[in-house]
C-alpha cells in the first residue's frame, strides 16, 4: 500500500505542478493593434482654442488604450492596455516639404514592445495667409509696371507679380499637423510580442 500511496502522491504533484506552468502564446510581428490615444499631438503648442498640444516635439512621450482583444482565450490583450510610445518625428510642412509625424510604441502595460503606429494621419491646419502674400506679390508688380512702362507695363507688371506670387506662396507655406486625443492609431509589432496565459483567471 505505501508504494501506491507514494506513487499516487508523485502522480499528484506532477499533476499540480503541470496545472501551475503557465504557458505562452507569441503574437507574429506584423500584428496590429487598435488603439486610442490618450495624448493630444501636435506640431505648435496652440492651434487654436479647441486645438492645444500635450507633446510638441519629436523625443517625448504618449499613451494609447487598446481599444479590442487581441490574441485568444487566456493569451490574449484585454482593451485598456495601456501602450507608451515615443514621438519619433514631428515637423510642420514648410514650403514643398510635407509633414512629418512617426511614433514608436515601447511598452504594453509595462512589458517592453518593439512596434510602431502605422502612417498615423494628422488633421492639417494651415497657418500661412497665402492669398495675402499673392495679393501683395501681384499689387507690386503693377505698381512697378505702371510706373515705369505706363499702361502696356501694367499687364506686364500683373504677369510678373503673378509669377513672384506664386514662388512666395510656396516658400511662406506652412501646414501644422494636429493628432487629437482620442484619435484611433494602428501599432503594429516589428518582433513577436510573448502573451503568458493566466490560468489562475480562466
């Protein structure tokens, strides 16, 4: 009898010890996941009354809330997950040069993340009074061309301005870029994130 007693007793710590290990599941990089972001972004501290920016410039920190489950059964992300990233680039367009916004993404609820926010997508706000420098461009070169040209060199004054116009609008370009809080981004992971179950859970 002790011989079956010992060896129902190591069948029952093997069984306890199989039913303590934890498991893990692995999500791919490449995975997304959909998240809100708690942080309001942009590329000026004020854009207007309604538009002020917590994170300004490229080098400081956001959060975002998972917004649904990602993963399945007890390996899984709950939504609420808290998602802290970094502000990678931040610049208005000036000129040709478009905005510039990338964002990392460092943690998930504490755990280190290696992942990135897929093209996030900026509302733009134009700062520039472009048809004022165009009026101004355009209102010079018939006052230069009427004075020294009389009547035919207004026309020949207006084509110039025009063409001054045109460059000046370009160059005086400047589109601000605005993320707000609440705004939906995409993370997608660029090494496979490790989800341990939670058995004592489920």
């Amino acid at each position: 009898m002790r011989p079956r007693l010992r060896w129902g007793g190591v069948l029952l710590v093997a069984a306890l010890g199989l039913g303590s290990t934890a498991a893990s599941v692995a999500l791919p990089a490449g995975t997304r996941i959909e998240a809100r972001l708690n942080t309001s972004i942009g590329t000026a501290r004020a854009l207007g009354p309604d538009r002020i920016s917590e994170v300004d410039r490229a080098g400081e920190d956001y959060a975002a809330s998972v917004i649904d489950p990602v993963g399945q059964g007890c390996a899984r992300i709950d939504p609420g997950a808290v998602v802290h990233g970094r502000v990678v680039k931040l610049s208005p367009g000036k000129g040709v040069d478009p905005v510039k916004l990338e964002l990392s993404a460092e943690s998930l609820d504490g755990r280190p993340l290696r992942a990135h926010v897929v093209d996030p997508e900026p509302q733009k706000v134009e700062r520039t009074d472009l048809g004022k420098s165009a009026d101004s461009a355009a209102f010079a070169g018939i006052l230069f061309g009427g004075i020294f040209f009389g009547i035919p060199g207004v026309m020949i004054g207006y084509g110039a301005g025009g063409a001054a116009a045109t460059v000046a609008t370009v160059q005086e370009r400047r589109v601000e870029a605005w993320l707000p809080a609440g705004s939906t981004i995409e993370v997608e992971l660029d090494e496979p994130l490790t989800l341990p179950t939670r058995r004592a859970t489920c």
